[in-house]
C-alpha cells in the first residue's frame, strides 16, 4: 500500500474539506465523481464509488449471455476502466461513452486495445437516472457490427438501466 503524504485540514462551517490535489490526481477523481463515505469506529473511510462497479455481478450475468450468443465479444466498462479485465480506457474511448449515443464502427483502428489493428465496435451507454455511468462495447475483428448486433445491444440497454433504477 503506497501511502502519499499526509494532509491535516479543518472543516468549514458546512462540514467540508478539500480532499489535496495529489490525491484527487492519483484516483482520477474529477468534479463529477462520485464519492463512497463510510465510517468504522473512529475511521472515516472516503472512496471512489462507481454505479456500474456496484452492480457488476449483475452486468457480468447478461455479458456471458452476450458473449454465448453474439458474434461479438462484449465488455462492460464504467468511465475510467473496462470493468471486465480492470483495464483503464483510453481518452478516445471514454469521450465516445461520456457522448451518451449509440456509436457503430465498422473497420476502425482499435482504440479499444490500444493497437495497430483494424476492429469492429458498437459503444452503448448505459444510463442511471439519466446520467451515463459506463457502457456496454461490442467488437469483433472479423465480422462488421449488423444492425441486429445494434438493435440487441439497444435491447440489453434497456433492460440494464430498468434493473439499475429499481
């Protein structure tokens, strides 16, 4: 465990603190993101937290199921990272899902895995209470993404978000 340097810091009137800028830099949490806070015994615990990492059983359920009956190869990412092999994404990648579209891309350079090869890949976001949490991304380096692929991927979507919101 790599432990940075320590930080003492008063609360304002509102109960806030400034959390340093090197430690916000080191977990790449930005003004958006979403803070876990817990607390044990006299330990306040603060972390990042992530919709789609806190229902990734869930989502892994439906990725086997793709991945049997697809032609595609599916991962599930939230916004930093491809949640199925804790790969960070590229910059590309992420403003794709932060998009919030539908996206196909048919013999494209793979941004996916950060090589020289041409892929095949549909981005579909995945929304909690209106708001894109991660995404959904078939790909296959042999065949194109057909409008079925697009319009099952679309299906699943739809069906995560309504399990997520419940």
């Amino acid at each position: 465990m790599i432990v940075l340097n320590e930080f003492i810091r008063k609360l304002d009137g509102l109960g806030r603190i400034v959390i340093p800028k090197e430690y916000r830099k080191k977990l790449k949490i930005s003004d958006d993101s979403k803070l876990k806070i817990s607390i044990n015994d006299n330990y306040i615990k603060v972390e990042k937290y992530s919709d789609i990492d806190d229902n990734i059983t869930e989502l892994e359920k439906y990725q086997k199921i793709l991945n049997k009956y697809l032609d595609l190869n599916i991962i599930i990412t939230d916004l930093e990272e491809n949640l199925t092999n804790r790969k960070e994404l590229s910059e590309k990648i992420i403003n794709k899902i932060k998009y919030g579209k539908i996206e196909v891309f048919n013999r494209e350079k793979d941004i996916l895995f950060h090589n020289d090869n041409f892929i095949n890949f549909i981005i579909v976001p995945i929304f909690f209470f209106g708001e894109v949490i991660g995404s959904l991304i078939g790909y296959s380096t042999k065949s194109e993404i057909t409008e079925q692929d697009k319009r099952i991927l679309e299906m699943v979507q739809l069906i995560l978000i309504k399990n997520l919101e419940e």
